[in-house]
C-alpha cells in the first residue's frame, strides 16, 4: 500500500502518526507541504532516516522544486506526477491528511 | 459473481469534533455507504478520538452534536469499530469514556488492517 | 488503471485542488482512466463558476469544466455539503453535476482505485 | 468598548465562523459596538446566500445578515478573495459587502480592538 | 495582552509555539478544540502546568462541555461567552491560530 | 493628531508557501496596509519561515510564486521584518537561505514586540 504524506511535520502531527502504522516494504510518497519532511539536515532527519530504512521512500519533484528544498536526505527518490501515478498503478493508496 | 464485488473500504477518523466538521461529514458518509453492503470498517486515530467522547453537551456553542450518531452504525452493520491504544492513553482515556464499544488495537495490527483494504479514506 | 478521486478541500485555499488536478492530467497522459472528481467538504466549492481569480493565475472552476470536456472526467458534487456552502444549479459550472453520497459509493466500488486529496 | 472582527474561514468547515458569532452576540449584549465582520481567506464563503442547510441546523449566513440588520454591524466580504471563491454580488446576502483590505486598514484603525478568528 | 489557542496541541504546533512566546503574567485563554490542552491528566499535563504558573489561564466553559471534558488542570478557569468578552476588554489580543 | 492615531500592526507568518494560500494572501493584506502609513511589522514563525526561502519554483505546481515580493516590502516602508531563531535553527536553516534581510530574533525578544502591539493577526 502506497501512503502520501501531504503535510509538514513542524506544524502537523501527519507524518509522526502516519509513521506508527506504516508497515515495513510499504512504500512513501511525500507531496505538497509534506515534502519538507525529507529536506536534509532538519529536525526530522533521524525519524525519516528510520524510515528510510525500512520503506522505499519518495518525494514530488514538483513540491520540492516550488519549496526551494534542494538537499533531500540520502535515500529519497524524486518522482514527478508521471511517476505519482506509477507508485498508483501499483498500489492501492492511503492518502494521510 | 457476489463476493467479487464486496470491497473492503476503511475509513480513518483523525480530527477532534466541532472545531471542524471533517469527522461529522466523514459520519453522514458512512451511514451512505453502509447500505451498499461493502466490508466497512472505522478507525479511531489522534484527535478522532474525541469524537467518541460521552457527555459531549454542544447547546452552548450552537452546533449539533452527533456522538450519539456512532451508537446508529451498529443498526446498518457497521460493526467494526478501531481504536489506536497510543492515542487514547496519551489523551489520559480509556474505553469507559466512550459512548460505543470498540475495539481497542496496536498500531501495527491497525496497519496491518489497513494493508488489506482496497480504500482507505481519511476524513 | 481507472481511477476515482475524493477531493476535499476548496480551491486556491489549500493546494490540493491543484495536485489533484495535476494528477489527474497526467494519469490520462499516461493513459489511464480517470472516471470521477468527487467534491466533498469544502471540496464541493471547487465547482462555483462566480470564480474569477486574477488574469496571470490559474482559474480551477474552469479547469475541472475542462477535463469533464475533454476528457469526460465526471466532476461530482456532494448535495448535502453543498447546500451547506451555498453550491447550487445556479452557480455550477456546465461540466459539474450535484448528487449524493451514493455515486461516490459506486465511484469506489467501480474503479480500481480511490485517492484522497485535502489538507 | 469598539470591536472589529476579521474571520478566517468558511462556515460549518471550521468553527470559526460560529465562535466569532458568539463571541458579536455576547459583546453586544454586554453593551459593546461590534463595529464590523470583516472576511478575508476562504472566510468570505460565509455571506452566500445560496447558503441551504439542513432545517435543524443554524444558517450561517442568514445570522450575519440578521447581525447587520439588527445591530448594524457591517458585514464584509475582500474582493480579492472573493473572486478567487466566487463570492460575487449575484449571491451576496442582502446585508453583506464586497470591499477592498483598505477597509480592514481603516476597521484596525479605528477600533479599540481586532479580533482574529480561524484555524 | 490576552492570548487566544484553538488548536489541539496534539495535532497542531500551535500550543507548543505560542508558550514560547507568551510573556509572563499575561493570559491565555484555550476556546473550540483548543480546549483539550487543559484537560486533566493528558499528555499535555506538565507543559501546561508550566503555563499556569506563570500566566492566568482561561478555558471557554461551552467549548469544554461541547466536547464533553468535565475535568480540567487545577488552577484553569472556566469562562463563558460573556467572559471572553471582558477579557478582550482588559487586554490586547493575540489569536494564536 | 498625527501620531497618536498611528497603530502599531503585527502581520505573523506562521504557514509553508503554496501548501495553504494563509501567507500569500497576508502577504496582500500587508501590501494594502503598507500604503495607510501605519507601523507595521512582521514577523515569520514555525513554518512561516518557509515562505522566505531562495530559489522557489513553481512552475511545476502551477501556482504562482510570491517569495520576492517580501523583496518589494521594503520599498513600501514595511521593514521590520522578524524571524524567529529556534524556527530558523530546527529547519536547518539560515539567514543566508532568505531571499531578505531579516532581524534574527530570540522568542523573548519577539514575545515582548507582540506585548508592544495595537494589533496582531496571525495569517
């Protein structure tokens, strides 16, 4: 099951929640305000770097780009919207608002 | 053909109730699609919570409650109702102060529960 | 691949009226079917055709008119969360349509998969 | 004392737009001036007259067109994020206006206090 | 200055950044789902005794009962609608949304 | 008259760009004040640091950037143009990443400005 995380992780509890119930090979694909999430060097990193460990983890292209986030962390894939609808064609889809 | 058809379609409670009306709106769904006879299921999540709370009084700031809402999806065969052990205990709750029976699960057996389902809606 | 889409959030306001659409433009480049916008929540003022943002800016009412057009993406929305936000025949777009919560059922039953977008 | 009010969000959404009435309701009674609403982000949803809830449910937009005719507190909608919405003069409650933020500036200015409701 | 949290502080920052910069002596007021903040025996429990000893804190009473939260932190006061009211009279405010 | 009818008017920046559209309309509500000569000043917390960060591009979302409009701010006289430090710090961020100069400043610091003001709105 592919999980979006579509929210920052300063202002929103999304991303710490999301992550309890995540299962392990599952991949992750964080999306708008969310991708602030995989920007290197934040206070975030050692929880995505767990992430990181156990899920294939993405990030839009597109949302990283309009943010100015230029230094993902290691491990984080960069998808465009084609690739969103591949993770999509895969997977069945838990949207974490 | 029968079965076939039956999805499997969990929706995810996550906002505390009033403040806004996500979880109510989420509510007026699932009494919707609970008479399509589909293998639904509700979990509790965070804030969702609250939405179970007893003794919610909501006269005084003019909106209309609807817990007492939950106790109906027993009637439409909505019998599975989660909750994540994590969030109540960091709310300082506990199953007493619900106004529906549920099922109180770790987050790994409500992930593993999500994985089988064919849609997951947060509301 | 045919795909519905739950939308719940109204536009310019939050970004995911964007992304969905962005989404949608690309599934059917890339193929796939895209066979309803379900509006829900705030969603459903997605479809007000009174919208007139700035020139330079993009116009998401006409936008969603558009793919119903050109690519008969249905674009649904919900009566009881529009009569709450003042959507009505009288507003909508051309391409929308106002139904219940039903069709969103069929929308979930029918396609191969549901995404959510909102904030 | 005199008060301005700048609202947030749209109604039944968030509850903003009830707390921000309770709030006018209980200054007015307390012999205080409500000077103005004024309604900025998708805060401008709540003055459309197409406005139907359900009959056991308060109507948003009806209370602020009451809350203008009543007790002369000006209701008003920015023009700019009512385009982008679709909040228009066609829809517009009797009691209610479309303006410019320079009227906010002047309600800032010219209150004792401005009180921000959202979420 | 009167300071005003709608938030839940357990799904929001707001709670947590606001006392950052609340000053000392001023008062805070909790109203709609901020009002989980002040419930007794939450997560949120030490942090808000923190608050309270150093600033009057406020509760708007019909907010707790729409939410069904009848015991709340020692040392909380309940107001109504008319409170909020004189408060905003006293003070300045300052929405934390 | 003159200066005693001058309001002291706080704009605080508290959400990411594009996400939300909160920052981007305040930003034109701080445009619009700008020309009624009062004392304004701004200040960016939490995630409203975001909205100062070089290099965005928006292209790709479809939604218009505003980043150097901030730069426009000065030329209408609104420069009082505040972050605060543990945001900055906890982003792994810096000054050097601003597409403005801004005046660093610890939450204390920023508290007693919030103390000084007429008028507060949070965006």
């Amino acid at each position: 099951m592919l999980h979006t995380i579509n929210k920052s992780p300063f202002s929103s509890d999304s991303f710490e929640t999301a992550v309890r119930f995540i299962q392990p090979g599952d991949p992750v694909l964080f999306i708008e305000n969310g991708v602030y999430a995989v920007e290197e060097g934040n206070r975030f990193a050692e929880q995505l770097a767990g992430v990181i460990m156990n899920n294939p983890v993405y990030a839009l292209q597109p949302d990283l780009d309009a943010r100015g986030i230029s230094s993902v962390a290691e491990g984080v894939a960069k998808v465009d919207y084609d690739g969103f609808v591949d993770l999509v064609a895969e997977h069945q889809v838990n949207s974490w608002l | 053909m029968g079965n076939e058809h039956v999805k499997k379609i969990m929706h995810v409670m996550r906002h505390a109730p009033h403040g806004t009306i996500y979880t109510y709106e989420g509510l007026e769904m699932i009494l919707i699609m609970a008479a399509y006879e589909q293998d639904l299921s509700v979990v509790f999540i965070g804030d969702g919570i609250y939405a179970l709370r007893k003794n919610q009084d909501t006269a005084g700031i003019g909106i209309k409650g609807f817990a007492k809402t939950f106790m109906a999806l027993d009637g439409y065969d909505v019998e599975k109702l989660f909750v994540d052990r994590v969030s109540l205990e960091e709310r300082g709750l506990s199953e007493e102060d619900l106004v529906v029976d549920v099922e109180v699960l770790d987050s790994a057996e409500i992930g593993a529960l999500m994985n089988q389902q064919d849609v997951v809606i947060h509301h | 691949m045919k795909i519905g889409i739950l939308l719940k959030e109204g536009p310019y306001n939050h970004q995911a009226a964007d992304t969905a659409y962005k989404f949608a433009e690309a599934a059917i480049r890339k193929g796939h079917t895209v066979d309803a916008v379900f509006l829900y929540n705030d969603g459903v003022t997605n479809v007000t055709k009174m919208m007139d943002p700035p020139q330079d800016d993009r116009n998401i009412a006409a936008r969603w008119d558009q793919l119903h057009k050109e690519h008969g993406v249905e674009i649904l929305a919900c009566i009881a969360a529009s009569k709450r936000r003042g959507i009505c025949d009288e507003v909508l777009i051309e391409g929308g349509e106002i139904t219940g919560l039903g069709t969103l059922t069929d929308i979930a039953i029918r396609n191969d998969r549901l995404l959510t977008f909102g904030d």
